[in-house]
C-alpha cells in the first residue's frame, strides 16, 4: 500500500504533462490543416530519376 503513495503522484503528474503537451499542441496550431499532408503525396512534383 506504500508503493501507491508513490505511484499516484507520478501517474497525476504523467498525466499532467501529456495535457500540457495536448493544450500546447492545439495552441501552436498542429491541427489547423489535417488534410494537406493527405493530399501532398498525391502531389507528383519531381521528376523521375534517370537510371540510365
């Protein structure tokens, strides 16, 4: 029963940080444009190398 003395604290401040992270993330715009890296690699822009 000691060791969950221990163990809750750092579980409450895991997941403390993973919100913080989340908050920030959202905050910083990361999920402003969900569908422009879908549709980027459909984009064909390069040329094809010459193998020859």
């Amino acid at each position: 029963m000691n060791v969950l003395l221990f163990l809750i604290p750092i579980a409450l401040l895991l997941g403390g940080l993973g919100l913080a992270a989340f908050l920030w993330s959202l905050k910083s715009g990361q999920y402003e444009d969900l569908d422009g890296a879908a549709n980027r690699i459909l984009i064909d822009d390069e040329e094809p190398f010459d193998r020859g």
